[in-house]
C-alpha cells in the first residue's frame, strides 16, 4: 500500500511536534524513522495509525484519505518497544487474537484461524513454541510473536516502534538481519522508528532523518551517508568532525592558513565537515596539524584523537583514522588532510 503524507503538522498545546512533514512513501518499502529522542518519530508513527490526530495535513493510504478513518479501520499491524502480549495467552493464542475478535461476519473460520497461525509461526520461525507463554520465552522470541501477531491481521501497512530497543546488542543485530529478511518475503510497507543510526542504514530502503519535527533529509542508506545535505546528518549518520573555514580565490582557508582544499564558489565562511576514515596523514607542509591526546584501537583499524589549537579558545578536538602500523603516539604533533569531505556555507 502506497502511503502519501501531506504537509501535516502536529501540536501539542502550543508546542510544535511536527512541522509540515510531507512523504510519498511505495508500496512494499521499509522506511526507516531515524531521528535523536524528541525529533517526533513516534508521533508520526501514532498519526498514521490514527492514534493521534494530526492539527493540519493529510494522510493518504493508497488513494484514500485516511482522516475519517479509525485505527481500526486503518488495518494497521504494531510493534511496539515493549509490546504487551497478554501472559494468560499462549503463543498460538496471542497470534491469532487479532482474528479471533473480529466480529463474526468478518472472522475467519477456526481452521483458518489455526492455518494461519501455523503458517506465521513458520514465518517467525518459532514453530513448536505455539503452547508456550510469553514469559517462557527470551525477549527476541517474544517481539517475533508481537509481529507474528501484528502480521496475522495482513495489515496494510506495519509500523514498529523501536522493536528491539529493549534487547541486548546481540539478539538486536540477528533480530535486525532476521527482519530485513521477513520484509524481503512478506513484502509489507513498513515504518521502523529508531534512533539507531546503524540500524537505519542497515535495514531501510529509504532512510527518513529527523530533527526537531522536521525531515532533514529522505534517502537511501548510501544517500544520506555520502551526500548529507546539512550538518546536522553528516554529524548524526556516522562519525565526523569539523572545523570553521574560509573560501578565498576557491581555496579553503583555515586559521587563516590554506589547506590544500579547492572549493568552487563565492568567498565566505562555511564548515568544513569530514569522517575520521577520510582523512590522510601527510607531511604536506599545508596540511592540518594537531597533538594526538588520546588513541583507541578498534579491530582493523585505530583512531587518533587530536586537538587542534585555537588561540585563546578550546582547542578544536577531531578524530582521524590511522592505518595499525603508523607510528602515531599520544602527545605526538601530526599533520593531515582530509581526503573527502563536504563544506557547508555559513
Ligand atoms: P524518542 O526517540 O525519545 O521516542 P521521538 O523522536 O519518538 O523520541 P516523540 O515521542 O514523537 O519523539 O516526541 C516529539 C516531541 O513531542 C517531544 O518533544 C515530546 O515531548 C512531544 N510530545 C510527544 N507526545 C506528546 C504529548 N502527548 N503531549 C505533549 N507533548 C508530546
């Protein structure tokens, strides 16, 4: 199901959640809802299932516009953080109660109801845990029956909201390839909220970036990681650092000084932003120069931490990768160049 967002806007009181939000959203994508805490991804969420109603703005569901319609109406499959199952219920109950309390003219018969329940438990691939209850189960079997149950209605559209937040590193990532997975089959319009940067990329056709109730930018995983369109997601998707620059004569200027950057354009001020594993240590006597503070070793890799002076100021502090076997050592002066890198106008 195709979902059309248009210009809504949500406040509460006097305060602004959501500022003119507008996605077109295709059929079958899996859309990641990726923002800081209070960027409004849950409220966006709530006003599609119809849980919230939005001060301005629609919200289409193919061709119709969904503000006369109830969230059941809406036929929507959730997932929340903590969903409850109900503990009286077995696993095989919790499935199929979306079914069962269907009025009676639209309740699938009860062998149906058991067919499809197998079928689910196949898809979660918790066949033989149908007797059990949900506190005889780990946290990561238990979100898969709250989907296993969200899916049983064949909703619309599925929205899960930080699914696995409650769940250790470990089961989260199995939990993560295991629900990329499950959409490639199943196929449903799906929104994932999380704040979980990694996660995002890892899991969505496209990535929604939010901040502060508004989109910052809508894209694939390798768009909004190598073409950020502001500081703000080039700083949140991923590691980076900047520095304040000046573009003369299309140089870029730092304390004054070049840095062996070219930058087409007006002269003016900007910010020069950079990831650590975009960055060259070089003897070039135009390079950038800093003291290393401190070093941390990761599995393939290291990363400097590096103060930059600034006179009468805190010094500026950036992280560069450096290969294992360059001789980099804290207090050690080194200089260095970024090799990719985006600079924003001021
Ligand atoms: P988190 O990752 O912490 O869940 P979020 O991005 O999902 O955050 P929302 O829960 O959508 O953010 O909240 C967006 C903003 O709206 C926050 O500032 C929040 O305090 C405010 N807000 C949310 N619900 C209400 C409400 N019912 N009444 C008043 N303010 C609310």
């Amino acid at each position: 199901m195709d979902v059309t967002i248009k210009n809504i806007r949500k406040e509460f009181g006097q305060f602004p959640a959501l500022h003119d939000i507008s996605l077109s959203i295709r059929s079958g994508e899996l859309i990641a809802l990726l923002g800081p805490s209070g960027s409004g991804k849950t409220t966006l969420l709530r006003l599609i299932a119809g849980l919230e109603q939005p001060t301005a703005g629609q919200i289409f569901f193919g061709e119709e516009d969904a503000s006369e319609k109830t969230v059941q109406e809406r036929h929507i499959g959730f997932v929340f953080q903590h969903y409850a199952l109900f503990r009286h219920m077995t696993v095989a109950d919790n499935i199929a109660f979306g079914l069962k309390v269907r009025p009676k003219a639209t309740r699938p018969p009860a062998g149906e109801i058991r067919k499809r329940v197998a079928d689910l438990l196949d898809m979660v691939h918790l066949t033989g845990l149908e007797k059990r209850y949900p506190a005889q189960l780990s946290g990561g079997q238990r979100q898969r029956v709250a989907l296993a149950r969200a899916m049983a209605i064949e909703p619309t559209v599925l929205l899960l909201d930080e699914p696995f937040g409650a769940l250790d590193a470990k089961v989260r990532k199995e939990l993560r390839r295991w629900l990329k997975e499950f959409h490639d089959r199943t196929g449903h319009t799906t929104f994932f909220v999380t704040h979980d940067q990694e996660e995002a990329l890892e899991l969505a056709d496209r990535v929604v970036v939010m901040s502060q109730g508004k989109v910052e930018q809508v894209g694939s995983a390798d768009d909004v990681y190598d073409t950020p369109n502001s500081p703000f997601v080039f700083s949140f998707i991923g590691e980076s650092s900047h520095i304040p620059v000046t573009v003369r004569d299309n140089t870029v200027l730092f304390q004054g000084e070049p840095i062996n950057i070219s930058e087409q354009g007006t002269d003016g001020a900007g910010e020069l932003f950079f990831r650590p594993q975009d960055v060259a240590i070089s003897d070039d006597k135009t390079s950038l120069y800093g003291k290393v503070t401190a070093c941390r070793r990761l599995a393939g890799t290291r990363i400097a931490e590096i103060d930059i002076a600034n006179e009468g100021h805190e010094p500026y502090h950036l992280e560069v990768e450096v290969p294992l076997d360059a001789p980099v050592a804290v207090g050690a002066e080194i200089r260095f160049r970024p090799t990719r890198w985006k600079l924003f106008r001021k």
